[in-house]
C-alpha cells in the first residue's frame, strides 16, 4: 500500500468520523430545538396576537397593503425566533462544556485528530478546556485559541492540513439545515 493509498484510507474514515460526529452534534441540537419549541411556541403566539392587533390598528384599505405589511410583520418575527433561538444556543454553549459528554466528545475529536494528522500535531482549544485536554494521552501540542469555543481544531505538524471540530464550524455548516427545520416545526416556513 502506498503513502498515497494511507492517507486516502485516513481522510476517508476522518470524513466518516468527522460525518459522524456531525449527526451527533445534529442531534443535540435537534434536542436543544425540541427543548425550545414551548417557549418559541409561546413567542409565536404572542407574536400572533400582536400581528392581529397591529393589522387591526392599521387603517389600509387595499389588500395588497395588508398583503405587503403581513409578509414583512411574518418575517420579522420569523428572524425574532431565528435570532432568540440562536441566542439560547450561544447560552447553551457552557452547559455543554459542562455535560459529562463533552470529555468523551474531546477524546473522539483526538482520536479523529491523531488519525489523520499522525503522531505529532497541535491541538488548538479553549483555555478552558486546558487541563483536560492535556490529561488526554497523546503526542499533541495545545495552543489556546483566541476565542473561547467548544471543541477543538487539529493542525498539522508541518501546518499544511487542518480539522475544524469545533462546535461552531459544525453549527456554520449545517445552520441554513436547522433554520429550515426550526421553520418547519413551527409552522412558519
């Protein structure tokens, strides 16, 4: 087998893992989502019942004018939802680093990490997650990242490749997939 065929086979089952981790992380913010759904409900209805007091309020005569001003109040609330949503998301952040889990999300992203970058490479992390980090085995440098973020990011060692498993490339990745799901569950797509 050549070197070639190696590193194939290793970014081969880095992309498996990397898909795999993904659907994890999809379905704890499928869970977040269902978890939210209540309390978006409740900013729905009341949403609804201010739309139907402002259209109520408003004196317009065409319905073109009523169409118009019901499809701008109808997708400001839906980016109301969409933003309160992410926001709650953001807060939720430090409770995942908090959850028992997260130790074992680490140990498979280095796992991922030492797969495809070979023995020696640098693990780019939250300051937070320092000491647990570097209580994993491994021949692995740790840098802090300039932002506090979830997950880690993998480099090489001669700096050529890298693998983003960070909580935020995952959520970039598949945010227009869940805004639309989001819609969908509410009713408002």
């Amino acid at each position: 087998m050549t070197a070639e065929d190696i590193i194939e086979e290793l970014e081969k089952k880095g992309m498996e893992e990397i898909q795999r981790i993904s659907a994890d992380c999809e379905k704890g913010l499928y869970s977040i989502v269902s978890k939210s759904q209540e309390k978006l409900k409740a900013i729905e209805q009341t949403m609804e019942r201010k739309l139907d007091e402002d259209i109520k309020r408003i004196d317009i005569t065409s319905k073109d004018e009523i169409l118009i001003a019901t499809k701008t109040v109808e997708m400001e609330r839906k980016k109301v939802l969409l933003n309160q949503f992410w926001e709650k998301v953001d807060l939720l952040k430090e409770e995942i680093r908090k959850d028992q889990k997260y130790e074992e999300f680490l140990k498979k992203c280095l796992k991922e990490a030492r797969t495809l970058m070979g023995k020696k490479f640098t693990v780019v992390g939250a300051p937070s997650d320092r000491v647990l980090i570097n209580k994993m085995d491994g021949d692995f440098a740790f840098s802090e990242s300039e932002v506090e973020m979830i997950g880690i990011i993998a480099l090489s060692e001669d700096g050529k490749r890298s693998l983003n498993m960070s909580l935020n490339s995952i959520i970039s990745e598949k945010r227009d997939e869940i805004e639309e799901s989001i819609l969908e569950h509410m009713g408002a797509h």
